[in-house]
C-alpha cells in the first residue's frame, strides 16, 4: 500500500455517500454535520475535490431516500394486512427473487413477489429443491403470519426486518410438498452460484463432525446458521466475532493461495492477479455477499487496476471507491454492524497499522537482511516477522472497533489482539481446507477438524483469562465518534490522540444508579421475563423463557438489558421448571455477569448444568428466602414447594417486591391448589399482580383477586392465551397483556409514587 495520507478525494467521498445515506434514511443530525464538514474540507482543497464530494454526497442522499421508499412500502403493506388480520390459510403463485437453505437447521426460505408486487417470505422444513433459484415461479400453500410491533425495549422492530428482507408477509409452509415449482429457474450463472453454495454448504454439513461443522460453512461461505450458540458467544466475548464474518482476512488469505498456485503453474503476476480476482468476485455471491467481503473485493478490484496503470496502490481510495459503491448500490448495509467494523478495522490497519509496523520492526528488518542470520535462525525470523506484521494490524484494528463494538455488543475485550494473533495462523492453515471439503475431497475433512478445535481451545484458554470480556454500558453515539476520531489521531503521536481518548473514556461513564425501584416485563410472547431493578444499582432477573419466541434471550432480552444499561446481575431467579420459564437463561449466563442462581427444588437440569459451568453459585429457594434488598425495597419468595404430588407449576417460587410500602406479587404458573395453598397462607393486598400461569382459566382467580386487592393486572402471555372471564375476577381496576402493549414497566418513586407504563 501507498504511504499517501488515507484521507484522498475519493476516500472522503465514500464518507460523504455514507453520510448521505444515513442523513436521508435517519435525518441524523450527527451524520448531516459530518457530511458537512467534509464538504467544506473538498472545497478547501479544490473545485475538482469539492465537486466529488457534493455528488457523493447528493448520490448518498438519493440512494438513502429510495431506500427508504423501498422499505415503507413494504411496511405499510404490513401495517395494512395487520390491520385486516391474515387469513389461517394462503396459496400464492410468486416471481422468485432470493432462496436459501441451512441444512443444520434443517430449513429452507424464499423471498418473492406475488402479482400484485407484495413481497412475501416462505419458510419450510427441508431441502432446497436445485431448479429452485432467482427467477424460479412457485406456487405455494401456507399459513400467513404479519409482524408484531416491537414491544420491549431495544428490540429490532420486526415490521421494518421482514420490509428489509423484501417482504411484508410470512408464509409457514409447515411441509416441503406445500411448495410447487411452476417454473425453474432460468440457467446462466447466478443459478449455478446458487446451486454451488447449497451443495457446499450440504457437503460440509456432510462430512465434518457436527461440533465443527457450523463454523467451517461460517469461516468460508458465510453461513452461520450452524454455529453453536455456545460457539457464538465464545467468539462474541473474546472479541474475534469477526472471523465468523467472512472480510478481507479471508478473501486476502484465500486470494493469496490461489495467487500462489497460479504463480507456481507459470502464471505471470498481471496474469495471475487478473485471475485471482475474477474469482475473487465469483467468491461474493458464494460466500452470502455480505458487506464485509464486498468490501475486500472491491477494494481488491482497486489494487488491481492501479498495478495494471502503473499506479501505487492507495489504501484510502480504495477503501473509499469500496465504502462508496456499496452505500450507493445498497444503503441498508450501512446500517449493518458488519458494515462499520469491517471497514473501521481496515482503514485503522491501513492508517496506523501500517506506520506502527515501519517503527516497531526496524531492527528486524535490519537483520533479516544479512544471509547469516537468515541462515541460523530462520524460524526465529519467520516468528518474528510474523508478530511484528499482525500485532500492530490486530492492536490497531481492536482500538479502533472498540466502542462500536462496545455499543453493539455490550462488552470489550482487552485480550483480543492477542487472541487474533493466537488464531491467525489456525485460521490460516484450516481456510484452504474448506473449500477442498465442500468440493469433495472428505479426505481433508480429519486435519481441518483438529485445526478446528484447536482454534476453539484458544478462544475458551483466552475466555478464561482474567477480564476476558469486561460488560459495559453501551456509549453514546458522540463517545464513539471521539473515540475513533482520538484511536485515528495516534498516528500523529500519543499527544494527539490521547485528549480524545480521555475524554471519550470519560463521558463512557456509566450511568448513576436509579433513584426508583422498578419492573420490567418483557414481552416474550407466551413465557415471561422481569427485570427487578434496586435503588442502589442491583437487578435481578425473575425468570426468562418463552415458548413462542425463538431465540428470546439474543433478540429480546440481552438487548433491552444492554439498553437499560445492565452490566451485572445480582440473581436470576428461575421460578419452576417449565421451560417457558427458563429456556433463555442459559444464553443470558454465558453474556451476563451473574452473581447467584435461585431456583426451586425442581430447578430444570439444563439449567443447573449451565450455571455450573460458569462458576457460577446455586441456591435452593426456601420459604422467606431474601432475594435482594436495598434503600427500603427488598424482593423477596414468600412461597416455595407444594403438597407432595403437585405439578410443576403449582411447586412455583411465588415473589413479593416491597417498595417503599408499594407490593407487587409474581405467582409465576401457579394454578388451583398451588393458589389455594398461597391464599392458606395468606395474601396480603397489593398493588400490581401478575396473572398467574399467564392469565390462564383458573378457578381460584375470584378467591386471589378479593384477597390480593389489585389495582393492576399484568399480564405475561401470547395472543390468545389469555382467559378474559378469568381476567376479570382477578377485581383489578386496570389490566395491561405484554401482547397487546409491549414490555410493562412498573416504577415506584422513593416516596411510594407508583407509575405503570406500557411500551406502546
């Protein structure tokens, strides 16, 4: 790469295009003020600087506002159909625009357009059939399903995910014999690309052991459906995610196998470059095309053609050209996590990288220029030259993805550039091998699944490390910018960067602990998870699982914790064994930092294998059992166990949160003689009650309504679930369900002021 300044014309135009993307799509001021100053910046430069600049930044507004377009008419179709209800049953004939299989899940889905333009997505158990591609016609029967509003806090608005997938409508196939090819797809190259993805992905699925074989079709073709949820968060908490995400470290490495294979054929260099990236380009749509590996491609495609001019190779103009043909021909990316760390990570190595590895291996390179050393200790020079390559790349990179990682993700890891630098040459080694398996060759499958595992056991030695992955409370978008603008700044000196980077740290400050007791009840569909937060800054979490919720813990409730800025849990409470209980628990031990585990004498084993497995205490709930108290709010189980014989839900925790004279009663799933058994005992009038077993037909609702008192009814359940007369005679004057009003949040003021909001 040139030593030129990064910041070239076309560079700070691929700034100004995304600029205007996220002005037109966000009207961010932020963003508006930034493309701003980029434009005053081109004109001081020169009319020919300033005119690229403008029309990057009018072509980023343009691209953003028909983004925008684009996904309101998907969302009012939505809207619309939400309003009328979907049909229990639909057949549709659709033009075929994108298909997908994940043969470790078992499933496959299609995004098409029907004759009246409404896009739906159609899902179903099975393979994928191979005529089945873009321009493909189906016709398919299934049970329509529209998206709910986003009802908790943080939670990515369902409505506006499927708008931006091109639908506005879900299809349940429930069976692979309820989708009809009317037509195949037509035959040319993006069918065959289509059909050689699935087939790779299947082999490996095929021929690897199932504990690796998710995180090969991740580390070369883009498909993460397979990885472990275990594997996920590992990669998550040591800070390398991004090797899950196919970037320019892979297409470099592989670009640099096949570059050295053509060369040893008797290629020439322009010769075997031109090829390499005609592959290279072959490999996007292969490896799902994300923005990551654009990017790499693109900015490959620069590097090209300036050594075919003659020209050096400049890092900012291509990672600009890159940043700008991707924010124009597909806006939504700029939006994407993978979008901003992949091209922060490359320009950080680029711009800091770079001169930190000319002044780190100066002696080095000094040395390894006499034949004698080279001679005696060689491999001394391949380790070092190693090291000193990839540990100013990794340390630049970590520094400059910190706080959007940070803001995203909730955590920071201060042993990530070791890490990377432990799993580079694992990575290396095993990404040759991949594509060697998915064609056929299982012969090679034995040594890339050692390779494999050995990279596992590097992230799990780097996980145990002390402050392996440190929770923070996500910055706001100005600390992120003055964060990376001081990690930039380094390379002028320590002086320059080091303001910026102290005051970024400082306005990252965690937020004060709140004045107001508080719970949240999430909205989990049928299941329930409630946040008890304590005026001295504890929370606790009673329960988290649904039933009709996939993947509740990494969608709803990690995000809303993030959100709500919760670093620590003090306990989580599982009230019974049901899994529409806990189902989630087990993700939320391995992100969250969690001091203790109560549960009942019937705790799910899953659930206690899983705390165990992260050190993490385990208390057997007793009647009295004091969960947390503080500054006069305490919460406490008032109800442990039932009569010998009883179900699991009739042997539910029951909890009283006591603040500040105010009392709010969760029964869990309680039902008639676990109820009975609580009102013997005697129930006390509250505040707030949360309808037992979700609001469930129960007998003894009349009996616990006159003795409880309510003056609000919360109500934790799917649509439908709910038994409306039993609703009733719960006596409350008010009634709040999570399905019609989203997460329910209970606060009570320190002078006992007690405010109920509902999310929607």
């Amino acid at each position: 790469m040139s030593r030129a300044p990064l910041l070239s014309p076309l560079a700070v135009a691929g700034l100004a295009s995304i600029g205007g993307v996220l002005a037109a799509r966000h009207a961010a001021l932020p963003a508006a003020a930034a493309a701003g100053l980029l434009l005053l910046w081109a004109v001081a430069r020169g009319p020919r600087a300033a005119l690229v600049v403008a029309a990057a930044l009018a072509a980023g507004l343009a691209a953003g506002l028909r983004e925008e377009l684009r996904l309101g008419r998907h969302v009012a179709c939505g809207l619309e159909g939400r309003a009328r209800g979907p049909p229990p049953a639909t057949r549709v004939g659709l033009e075929v625009e994108r298909v997908g299989e994940d043969p470790f899940a078992g499933r496959s889905w299609l995004v098409g357009r029907d004759a009246t333009g409404l896009g739906v997505r159609c899902g179903w158990p099975g393979r994928c059939p191979d005529d089945l591609a873009a321009g493909a016609r189906v016709r398919a029967v299934g049970r329509a399903s529209l998206p709910a509003e986003a009802g908790n806090p943080a939670q990515r608005d369902p409505v506006r995910a499927l708008a931006a997938a091109g639908a506005s409508v879900s299809l349940d196939l429930r069976h692979e014999k309820n989708l009809e090819l009317a037509r195949p797809a037509p035959s040319g190259l993006p069918t065959w690309i289509e059909r050689t993805r699935r087939r790779a992905i299947r082999r490996l699925a095929a021929a690897m052991p199932d504990d690796v074989s998710g995180i090969a079709a991740a580390l070369f073709l883009g498909e993460r459906g397979g990885v472990a949820d275990a594997d996920r968060r590992l990669f998550e908490r040591t800070g390398t995610i991004h090797v899950l995400a196919i970037s320019g470290m892979h297409v470099v490495l592989l670009a640099a196998f096949v570059s050295a294979a053509l060369r040893r054929a008797g290629a020439g260099p322009r010769t075997a470059a031109a090829v390499t990236l005609v592959l290279s380009v072959l490999y996007v749509p292969i490896a799902g095309g994300e923005a990551p590996i654009r990017r790499a491609v693109f900015g490959m495609a620069f590097a090209v053609l300036a050594l075919a001019a003659g020209r050096p190779v400049h890092a900012g103009t291509a990672l600009g050209g890159a940043a700008t043909i991707i924010a124009l021909a597909d806006p939504a990316d700029v939006d994407r996590v993978g979008f901003r760390l992949s091209f922060l990570a490359t320009a950080a190595i680029a711009f800091l990288g770079a001169p930190w590895y000319r002044g780190w291996s100066g002696r080095h390179r000094l040395l390894a220029r006499f034949p004698a050393v080279r001679r005696d200790r060689p491999l001394r020079l391949a380790a070092e030259a190693y090291l000193l390559r990839a540990m100013p790349a990794s340390l630049a990179a970590s520094l400059a993805t910190m706080a959007v990682v940070a803001r995203d993700f909730g955590r920071v890891s201060p042993w990530a550039p070791l890490t990377n630098l432990a799993l580079g040459p694992l990575v290396a080694l095993a990404l040759p091998l991949i594509p060697a398996v998915a064609c056929g060759a299982g012969i090679l499958a034995p040594p890339l699944a050692l390779l494999l595992r050995a990279s596992r056991g590097i992230l799990e030695a780097a996980d145990a490390l002390p402050f392996g992955a440190i929770a923070v409370a996500p910055p706001p978008v100005a600390t992120v910018l003055l964060w990376t603008a001081g990690v930039f700044a380094l390379r002028a000196g320590l002086r320059r960067g080091a303001p910026c980077l102290l005051l970024a740290g400082a306005l990252w400050a965690p937020e004060p602990p709140p004045l107001a007791a508080s719970l949240h009840l999430f909205d989990v569909g049928h299941g329930q998870a409630a946040l008890v937060r304590f005026p001295d800054g504890a929370s606790a979490l009673v329960d988290a699982g649904s039933r009709t919720q996939g993947d509740a813990a990494r969608r709803i409730v990690l995000p809303a914790l993030r959100a709500l800025g919760i670093r620590r849990l003090e306990v989580v409470v599982c009230t019974h064994a049901d899994a529409d209980h806990w189902n989630a628990v087990p993700e939320i031990l391995g992100a969250v930092e969690v001091g203790a585990l109560l549960v009942g004498a019937d705790a799910a084993p899953e659930l206690v294998a899983a705390a165990r497995d992260r050190g993490i205490p385990i208390r057997i709930a007793e009647p009295d059992t004091l969960v947390h108290a503080a500054a006069g709010v305490s919460l406490r189980v008032v109800a442990a166990g039932a009569a010998e014989g009883a179900s699991s839900n009739d042997r539910s925790l029951v909890l009283l949160l006591d603040a500040c004279g105010r009392r709010i009663l969760l029964p869990a799933d309680r039902e008639e003689e676990g109820l009975r058994a609580l009102l013997e005992e005697g129930v006390e009038p509250v505040d707030v009650l949360v309808a037992p077993h979700h609001g469930a037909a129960c007998r003894e609702a009349r009996a616990l309504g006159s003795a409880a008192r309510p003056e609000w009814l919360l109500v934790s359940a799917a649509r439908g679930f709910a038994d409306p007369a039993t609703l009733r005679a719960y006596r409350a004057r008010r009634i709040l369900a999570t399905d019609r009003h989203g997460c329910v949040v209970v606060r009570v003021e320190p002078g006992g002021a007690l405010f109920v909001e509902p999310f929607r």
